[in-house]
C-alpha cells in the first residue's frame, strides 16, 4: 500500500548499515523538520557521527526536505556535509527524482527517511524507493502538518496491526487533514532550491 513504510523506526540513527545491506540501499534521502532536527533547531543527538559512519562504508546522502528556508535546510545539511535540495514539496516526485539524479542511483537503491506518511513515505513509495518511517522528534510541528497527525496515527496503527507488532504511535497528535496534496499543487517545479 502506498501509505505504508517499509520499515517503522524510532529515529534515524536506527538504520544500520545491516538494514541497508539487507535491502541493497547504496543512498539515502533525508528530511529535516522533526526528522534530523527538533522544533528549536537543534539537530538529533548522534545524527552528526550516524552519516559519517556511513559515509564511510560508501552511502551517499541528500536532504530533501519541504521546508521554503532555504539558509535553515543548508545548514543542516554543511553540518552533515551532504547536497541538500529545499522547497521539494514532497510527495511530488520532482525534488525526490533531483536528489536521484544527484546521487546517480537507480530508485530501488535509495531509502527516503522522513517522520510524515503523507510526504516522505507516499512520495517515496511512488517512486519505488524504500521508504522508512521514523517517529516525529517532538510533538511541535508547523501548522499544516498538525492537521494531518491524527491522519497518519490512524494509518500507522493499521500497518502495526498488519505487521503484528505493538508500538507507540505518536497519541499526542489531534488534528490532520490532507492538506499537502492541494498545497503543494500551486507550485511550479522552478521553485525548487538546490544546493
């Protein structure tokens, strides 16, 4: 189903490199808000070493995140230092295909890592990259993406329930709505920020 992850972890720094062995992933797309970095802008504790250690076994790396600022989104990712792409508007497949085409791989070799089922894990899944989902940082968010929460608890308890486990889906979301799909359509693909 396009709305389920391939793999439901706690943060980003769960993914290992035996993870990606095991499903043949030479890259790696990373988003930003609440996924590498909390609300205040301080980056996830360990995230820095995580994508170094990677890096060095030969994964390649690219931020691809919604965020419109692009200064907020470079210097994430010169502290990682790794391409970034801002304003993807995520699950259009435009600013995902770029990262691709940065990282000269073929979709299937690529996992996408985000914290939202309704951008990084659909835009991942029509692309037929691995998507991974991993669990918001905190529970401030930007006001269109506290709308879709409750959205994506719903379809997160499904998948655990397909998937036969039991986990801490994040309860502290009220309210969501599917917004990004009519937002994200009054862009043109000139708008995108690469860096």
């Amino acid at each position: 189903m396009i709305l389920y992850p391939k793999k439901y972890l706690e943060n980003t720094t769960k993914i290992t490199e035996q993870l990606l062995k095991e499903n043949d992933i030479k890259g790696i797309i990373l988003d930003v808000d609440n996924t590498l970095i909390y609300y205040n802008k301080t980056l996830l504790d360990g995230v820095e070493k995580w994508c170094e250690n990677l890096k060095n076994k030969g994964i390649q790396f690219c931020i691809v995140s919604n965020n419109c600022k692009k200064e907020n989104v470079k210097e994430i990712a010169d502290r990682l230092g790794i391409k970034y792409i801002s304003f993807a508007m995520k699950p259009m497949k435009r600013g995902l295909k770029k990262a691709q085409e940065i990282m000269k791989l073929d979709a299937r070799d690529i996992a996408v890592v985000g914290d939202q089922i309704f951008t990084d894990v659909v835009g991942a899944n029509r692309l037929g990259m691995f998507s991974i989902l991993v669990k918001p940082l905190e529970r401030k968010d930007i006001f269109i993406t506290k709308i879709k929460r409750p959205f994506e608890e719903a379809v997160i308890k499904k998948y655990l329930k397909m998937e036969g486990a039991k986990g801490n889906v994040h309860k502290w979301y009220s309210y969501r709505i599917l917004f990004d799909f009519c937002y994200i359509r009054c862009f043109d693909s000139d708008s995108l920020q690469i860096g």
